[in-house]
C-alpha cells in the first residue's frame, strides 16, 4: 500500500472509532440524515414516475394529439372525424390513428363476467403511432379487421387464467372477439389506460355536417419532431378552408371567425404533455395533478435541507467532545489540511451509511405509502440503475457540503487550550459560528413551522369539502347498471321495484353526477356568444329519487314527449343564458324552452366551480337506475331488488351506491392531503433531532457557565428557563419567517377550490403551539439533565 492509502485506511479506521465511541450523537446523526435521504428518495421516485410517461414510445418526441376548441365549448381532447381526411395536408405528418373509448358494457367468458372494462377502440394503425411491446400475436395483424381484440397481460390472466390465450374469443355487449395479441403491463407508463384493445373502431367517412360535432381522439406522427405552433398554423388552414364554410353564419372573415367565440380550431398537444399538465374536457384518462407534483417537490427540498442543516448540527455537537484528539493531534505535527481531510471523511462516511439505511427506508415508506393510500407509486429505487448514480452522486454532494462547516471550524483551534481540556467555546471566539448555527437552527424550524401551518390548513379544506351542500342528497342511493333493449319496458320494471317496501324511488337516466364520464353541450346564443351546458338526460322520477331542489317551475310530466325542446337549467346556466325576469317559458338558443330552475348541484369536482347544466328528457336509451332505499333494513331491501330484478331481467344483479362517487372524488384530495401530512410529520422529526444535537453541543459548552450558576445559588428551574430561554427565542424567530411564507403558500394552494375556507388566526396560534411543544420537548431532556450537574466536576478544571 503506498502513503495515500495508508491514510484513507487510517481516517477509515479513525473515523468507524469515533462513531462506535459516541452511540448516541452518531446514530442520531445516521438516524436524521438516513430519514431525509429516505423521504426525498421516495418523493423523487414519485416525481421519476410522473416524468416516465410515454418515454416508453420510441418516437414519442414525433407523436401529438389533435384537439379542438367547439363553439365555445373550450379546448376538448376530442376533434371531429373528419380532420382526419385532411391531415396530408400538414408537412411531415407521417401517419395518424383515431381512438375512442368503448362504451360501458359486460365482457364475458363462460360463467365469468365483467362491467365497466376501459376498452380502446382504435385501427391497424395505432401501433404505427404507438410501438406497444405485445408479448404475444404480431403488431401488423393483430388489429387489421373487425372483431380482434389485443389484451393486457394482467386482464388475459384475469380472463383466462394464464397468458397464452391468442386465438381464444370471449364476449363483449354479447359479440364474439378473436384474442389476437397481449401486451406487457409493465413495458408502458401511459396515459393510454385500457383493458383490452378492440379493433371495431366506428370511423365514419368525411362529411361536411360532421364538421358541426366531435368525438374520438386523434393522433398523429410526424417524421420529426416539430413546433406544436408550427401544426397549428396548418390546422388553422384546415379550418378555414373546410369547417369555415360550413360552421360559420355570421359576417366575420375567417381570419375574424377563428378569433371569436363560435369557431372551429384544432390544436396539436405533444403527448408528453398529456399526463403532465392537461386538463381539457373529454380526457381519455384522470392525468397527473401539478399542484400535487410542485407540493412534493418543495416539500421534498425542504426535507433534504432540514436533514442536512441537522446533520451539520449534529457533526459539530459530537465533534465539539474530541477536543483533547483534536489538540493531540496537532501536537504530533498533524496538519490543517489532514484534519480537514479527516472530519470530510467522516462525514462522507455517515452520509453513505444514512443513504444505505435510507434507500432501505423508501421502499418500506414507498410500502406504507401505497398501503394507505393506493399504488401511488410502482417503481423501486431496485429497478432504476440510473438512480442508485444520481444517490451516490447527492450522497458524495450531501457528506461534502454537510462536513465543510465542521471540519474547517474545529481544524483552526489552537493545541495547548485544548490540551489542558478547555472547551471550544473557551478556545474560539464563537460569535460567528453561532450565529451560523442559530440561523440554521431558525431556518429548519421556518421550514418545520411552515409544513405545520400548511398542514392543518390542507386539512381544514378537506373538512370544508364534506360540509358542502352538494345541492341533492346522495345518501341510500343505489346506481344499476342498465343495458337497454329494443323490447324493454322501464315502467314495468319501475312498477314492480316500486312494490318492494323501502324502495322510495326509481329512475332511468343517463349520468349521475360525479361520475367519470362526461356529456357537454354547446347551444349558440348568438354569431359571438356561444354557452357550454353540462348535460344529464333524466325521466320524470330524477329530481325525487336524488333530492334535487326546485328553485321556480316544475319537473318533467310523466307525459311529456321524449324529444322535445323543453329543458331544466340549474342556477348556473340560467345566469349563463341571459334570461331576464321569470324563465319560465323563455327560449334560447332559438331552440330551448325552460320549463324549471334547480339549485346547483355538484357534477364532477371540487375543483372548478359549478358551470352551466342542461337537463333534458330522454328515455329512448337509459343506461342507469338510481334506486332510493328506506335506511331501514337497508340489507333486506337490497336483496328482494335483486331477486325481483334477476327474475325479470334474467341477469345478474350488480349495483353500487351512488354516494361512493363522492367518497372517490373526496378520496383523490385526501390522498395528497395525507402525502404532505405524513412528510410534515418526518421533516418535524428530523428538525427535532437537529434541536436536540444543538441542545447537546449548547450544555456541553455552557456547563462551566451553569456550574458557576449553581455555586452561586441557582435553582434547577433557574438553570432550565436560563438554558430554554435562548431556543424560545429561535423558535419564535423560526415562526415568525413561516408566517409570511405559509400565508402565500397556503392561499396558492387554496385558490386551486372552487369553495375554499378563509385563513384564520386560530390556524396559526394551533400551529405555533405545535411548534412550541415540539421544541420544549425536544430540549427538555438536555434541559434537565444540565441543570443536574455537579458543579464539582464541572469547575474542576478551571
């Protein structure tokens, strides 16, 4: 071994001593350090995993969807099929596919059945555009006629009990479908989400009346990449030369139209930019949530920093008890530079340790995280090679700059003071250290506070959120799935249910609010002003069986034609119509006739606020059936539902309860809510370590202090207020930052609510309780125990 490696494998050896030697400081410094890493690895990984979305695709830097912005309706993910018809005349487009969402229904083999399936309905051509990895079947066949389907892995084993099912049929809306092909669950992170793939695409030809509606997906692969702007250009050639002509009734040029409310734009979004940050109606999927991905990034920071100001804390506080070793050392001829070298060392060294036991900790918070609240996050710190480079890079990083501080600072003292056993405190002139030590002490708790501030408010919002008047009652409401036929007879069905004692109601529909699935409208109210209802097809039993409160008019007559003009607004769509005085009998849009007025009522968020909703009578297709339940003997009535309808449908009885729509919709807030309360909980943790690390370096320096203290006639409650009183004051200071910052952070966050609490005072005095609290307790133990001390053995070598 030559000399360099003779002294790294002495300052290894030294540097495993002096941690073995002093248990407690180490292994909370290990302890602290080996959390923070563990929290910010977890929380990378979630940020990983959101960014991973269609790099799967080899070409995803080529592919775009196509959406369109309708009469006013607002950018849709949606764009009429037409478009598709045009595309060759967009440079450098290379190929397209349209997509769209197959509709409800049961998928079935033998004796097994299932609803509510996500199926992609879609061409030959999707793999041209997307390059799914299929385990099984060929890419170019599998979907080049009618009747083909291509499965998940994961729901051919569910179907079929293994893999190896190509060539195999199974029913869907009770036709038969060829298995041609299965795809790896795991070779794509997509916001292409499905079940199986079917090859039955309805792809109309090109008409100039389709230009009036939307419907299906389009994508397209351009032969490199390109502007999205540079797309749009020719897209707004497309539309004036084609939807132009067609949509417009008004004087406008084209130019003038396509500025205007009521036109027709397409728009190209890369798909990167998809799950990442859109948000437009009629999404084929629930994308990622920004605000939740800039709350755990900040968070993710302020928890690195907090682990990494007490690891600084504490590496002095054990280092500040080898002054005779440090004073040692330098008599034998040891220099600066090696000291520095030493203390760098060490601190690496436990910075490696703490990222050993902290990747370990992410995968068992990475396990609590998805046992709590769902698979938040499905990839492992294991399967990413990549990462394990970037941690040993932070972890080189991290020990560096969390060693400068303590190794340049207790290298410079002078050997005889120390020698004779003098504190550093008694050797240095401290002024500047502490200071520095203070304002990271005030800076981790700011940081701590803030979390708190923010963490009650979250969950003061999230109680706000079950206090909202929904506008209907929600409560005992069964939804039914209902395939509907050619010969069914609802008012039969809704007679003999009707028969049943706690059966209140019934009624055949077509959407109930907070589900996933949408229907907009747009209703030209003139050549500049157009209106976006949301729209729910409803029988004359909707507004009894949910609760919904009539504000003027009345609800639909049981005798009332079912295609008819005459519709019911909620509060918001009629301030949005324009109608003055009493609506009732008013038209608009040259069309509607309303006939009543509901309150507003939740439709799918809390979010956004209640828009304009449109509720029309038509039973020619329902495909649900709310049923309002007695609460008495709720189990009992359920089961002669089912019996009465098996036995006149002839088919299995399958419902869920209405008010489940809600406990989801509530369950996506709670789940982020829940996220920046367990990371506030470990970043207070780890800032206690770092307050009890100062709290010992303090009574280690200040024990001649409190042993002259005691000589003279102090009382331990004098030596605690005395040893507490300056760690108020840090606190207080820390608190007093957080506010300003929570304020803006909090109000940032709150304003993504439609209906959103005011921030009291009462928060705040909470919150710094917590704080207090946490920090009295955490100093208390050092408190009590210096103020114990024997003033003989404290004095003995002065």
């Amino acid at each position: 071994m030559n000399k360099n490696q003779i002294m790294i494998s002495h300052y290894l050896k030294t540097s495993v001593r002096s941690m073995v030697k002093r248990p407690l400081l180490s292994t909370l410094n290990i302890l602290g350090l080996s959390v923070g890493l563990g929290c910010f690895l977890v929380i990378s990984l979630y940020l990983y995993q959101e960014n991973a979305y269609e790099k799967a695709f080899s070409d995803y830097d080529r592919i775009y969807r196509l959406e369109e912005e309708f009469l006013g309706m607002g950018r849709t993910a949606w764009s009429t099929s037409n478009l598709q018809y045009k595309l060759d005349e967009i440079p450098g487009v290379e190929t397209y596919v349209r997509v769209s969402l197959g509709s409800e229904g049961k998928v079935s083999l033998g004796d097994k059945y299932f609803r509510s399936l996500k199926v992609l309905k879609t061409s030959e051509k999707l793999f041209e555009v997307f390059d799914f990895q299929l385990l099984l079947g060929d890419a170019k066949t599998a979907l080049d006629g009618s009747g083909k389907a291509v499965l998940t892995k994961k729901f051919a084993t569910k179907l079929f009990g293994n893999e190896e099912v190509v060539g195999q049929t199974f029913k869907y809306h009770d036709k038969d479908v060829l298995v041609t092909g299965v795809l790896d669950d795991q070779s794509f992170k997509t916001h292409l989400k499905f079940d199986f793939i079917s090859s039955d695409l309805f792809n109309p030809e090109y008409s100039d009346n389709r230009w009036w509606g939307i419907g299906g997906y389009t994508y397209i692969k351009t032969s490199q990449p390109v502007d999205p702007k540079f797309i749009d250009e020719r897209l707004d050639e497309i539309s004036k030369n084609y939807a132009y002509p067609i949509v417009n009734s008004s004087e406008l040029t084209a130019d003038e139209w396509l500025a205007s409310a009521n036109k027709v734009q397409f728009f190209a979004k890369p798909i990167r930019d998809i799950y990442l940050g859109s948000n437009e109606k009629f999404e084929l999927s629930a994308n990622g949530d920004k605000q939740a991905r800039v709350t755990l990034s900040i968070i993710g920071i302020f928890i690195l920093v907090i682990a990494v100001i007490n690891f600084m804390n504490l590496t002095t506080a054990r280092s500040s008890q080898r002054t005779k070793e440090i004073g040692l050392r330098k008599v034998l001829g040891t220099r600066k530079r090696n000291l520095v070298m030493q203390f760098l060392l060490e601190s690496t060294l436990i910075t490696f340790f703490a990222a050993i036991i902290g990747a370990g900790l992410s995968e068992l918070f990475i396990a609590i995280l998805n046992y709590s609240l769902g698979e938040v996050i499905s990839i492992s710190i294991l399967g990413y090679p990549i990462l394990g480079l970037y941690v040993f890079l932070g972890v080189l990083m991290v020990g560096v700059l969390a060693g400068t501080y303590p190794a340049f600072y207790l290298s410079s003292v002078k050997m005889i003071p120390l020698l004779k056993g003098m504190k550093l405190g008694q050797v240095l002139n401290l002024g500047s250290a502490r200071t520095l030590r203070n304002g990271l002490v005030v800076l981790q708790f700011a940081i701590s506070s803030t979390l708190i501030i923010g963490a009650y408010f979250v969950y003061s919002q999230l109680q706000h959120l079950k206090t909202i008047d929904l506008g209907f009652n929600e409560e005992q409401v069964l939804v039914v799935p209902y395939d509907f036929q050619a010969n069914d007879n609802p008012e039969a069905i809704r007679n003999e249910l009707l028969k049943i004692p706690g059966v209140k109601g019934l009624s055949f529909n077509n959407r109930m609010p907070a589900e996933k699935s949408e229907n907009v409208m747009s209703t030209m109210l003139g050549p500049d002003e157009t209106v976006a209802f949301n729209v729910f097809q409803a029988d004359p039993y909707y507004a009894e069986t949910l609760g919904l409160k009539m504000l003027s008019g009345e609800w639909f007559s049981p005798n009332q034609p079912t295609s008819d003009s005459l519709v019911i607004l909620n509060e918001s769509g009629l301030e949005a119509v324009g109608l003055e005085g009493d609506p009732v009998g008013q038209v608009f849009g040259n069309y509607w006739r309303v006939i009543g007025v509901v309150e507003n009522f939740f439709v799918n968020n809390y979010r956004e606020e209640i828009g304009p909703a449109i509720i029309t009578y038509d039973q020619t297709t329902p495909n649900r059936l709310a049923i309002k339940l007695d609460v008495n003997d709720l189990q009992a009535t359920i089961s002669r539902v089912q019996s009465t309808w098996e036995e006149m449908r002839g088919e299995v009885f399958e419902y869920e309860y209405f008010d489940q729509n809600f406990v989801e919709v509530f369950n996506q807030e709670k789940q982020n809510a829940d996220a920046v309360l367990i990371f506030t909980i470990l970043a207070i943790f780890i800032s206690c370590l770092g307050l009890f690390g100062l709290a010992a370096f303090t009574a280690d320096q200040r024990e001649h202090e409190f042993g002259v203290r005691k000589v003279l006639g102090a009382s331990v409650l004098d030596i605690v207020r005395s040893f507490g009183f300056d760690f108020a004051k840090l606190i207080l200071l820390a608190f007093m930052v957080a506010i300003p910052i929570s304020v803006y952070a909090v109000n940032l966050w709150l304003d993504g609510y439609a209906d959103r609490i005011s921030l009291g005072v009462l928060g705040f005095v909470i919150a710094a309780i917590i704080s207090f609290g946490i920090a009295f307790l955490t100093i208390a133990f050092q408190s009590l125990k210096t103020s114990r001390l024997n003033p003989v053995e404290t004095l003995r070598n002065e």
